[in-house]
C-alpha cells in the first residue's frame, strides 16, 4: 500500500510564522531524526555506550521512541499531550463542520465550545458518541459522527496522534476497528458510511484520507495552527528527555 502520509502538510508549518526560531529547528531536526538521541549516538557517530532509552531501558532511543513508544514517558506526558492535542483537533473538527453545514459556531475554532448534538435540516453531529446496537460492538465511541441528511450518508470520525513512523499503520487500524459499527449504522439507519480517520503524527506528519478532506472541506491554515500546540508539546517532550536547553 502506497505511504499516506502527506508529505506537503507535514513540512508546511515551517513556512509559517507560529513558533521560535530555536523551537523550529528542534522540530525540524527531530523530523529529519538528527537529535543527539542514544541511538544516534552509538550507531551513527560510533560512540560508546548503550542505544536504549534513558528513560525505559527497553528500546533504542530515536525520536519517534522518545514522542510515542517510551513505556515510562507514558506513564504522565503522553497522557497529558494528548488530551491536549487531540481536544484541539476534534474541536477544529466539529467547528469546521458547522460552518459547513450552517450551524451556530464562534468566528474563531479555538473558542468553539463542543455540544454533544447538533442538527439542522441538512445534517446530524453527534460528539463523543457511544452507539447503542442490536449486536455485541467493542469499538462504538468514535469522536465524531456525522449523518448528512441530503446525500444519506454518514462519516465515523476519529482522531489519533501515533508517532510520524506509524501514520499509515494507525490509519488501517482505525478503518478495520469501525468496520463493525459502519456496517450496523448503515443498516439500522439506512444510509451508506464511511470511516474516515483524522491522522497527525507526534512530531507533526499529517495524514491524508480522501474521504475525509472531501467532506471537511477544511480551511488547511485552521488546520495548521491546529497542529501548533501539539508541535509545541513534542518539543518540550524532547528538551526534557534529551536536555536541550529551551
């Protein structure tokens, strides 16, 4: 399967003018995997000592090791940068899609307040949303769900931040774990359905999915600044764990 990963949106932030110059460079090298990680240390520059993480011991220390894998930085900073993040992106999301769709929204996404159902006459959005079935459905709370009315069809909607490395692999999954709801929304609320993935890597990729964008129909600067405080916190992640000064 061809890479997914959006590679023109994924270095597009450089070209904006949304952080330090010192917090630019710190992103970009870790984007081209150029920090003075363990690994890189003893594998590229032949120093001695160990290439597993500071922090677990139990893996090779590489960037994408430190921002997404990292057993013991799980414990506390994944947890925290990814509440963060993820409410950002699925506020943009559902701001995005009242604009759309002419629903009551704020001029600006980031002071956008998430109802947990919205309807008008052309489409349903429901957040957060946990499906009550007929049959037996582990995965049936996706983020977003979205039945356009006027086309009768409906998008599942869920967000997911993986390591750059593994935006492909996440998005297969995301599509494989909803299957199983698309197929029960579809015949409970007779109407087609797809599971459309929204997909940014820890240290800024950005996924693509056609269907997605599609539907969206996205302004890609609200987009972009969307990103900014995820980039922002993978960067303090790394100055802590590699002490690089701020």
């Amino acid at each position: 399967m061809a890479d997914k990963t959006d590679i023109k949106r994924t270095y597009k932030w450089i070209k904006n003018d949304y952080m330090k110059k010192k917090t630019e460079a710190l992103k970009t090298a870790a984007q081209d995997q150029a920090l003075a990680t363990r690994r890189r240390k003893v594998r590229m520059e032949k120093q001695s000592g160990t290439s597993l993480c500071r922090m677990c011991n139990e893996r090779d220390e590489t960037t994408f090791h430190i921002l997404s894998e990292c057993s013991k930085i799980a414990q506390s900073e994944y947890k925290k940068r990814r509440r963060r993040r993820h409410g950002k992106l699925a506020q943009l999301v559902q701001w995005n899609l009242c604009k759309r769709y002419g629903l009551q929204h704020e001029r600006n996404w980031y002071d956008h307040t998430a109802e947990k159902v919205l309807e008008n006459e052309k489409v349903k959005i429901i957040w957060d949303f946990s499906a009550q079935t007929d049959h037996v459905i582990q995965a049936r709370r996706p983020d977003i769900v979205v039945k356009d009315k006027e086309m009768n069809h409906t998008w599942i909607i869920d967000i997911t931040m993986p390591g750059d490395a593994r935006t492909e692999e996440k998005e297969r999954e995301k599509i494989e774990k909803y299957q199983d709801l698309a197929r029960e929304i579809s015949r409970l609320w007779m109407t087609s359905t797809t599971v459309a993935p929204v997909i940014f890597g820890a240290p800024g990729a950005g996924g693509r999915r056609e269907e997605f964008s599609k539907m969206l129909e996205a302004d890609e600067k609200e987009v972009d600044r969307a990103r900014f405080p995820a980039l922002l916190g993978s960067a303090r992640i790394l100055r802590k764990v590699l002490d690089i000064p701020g």
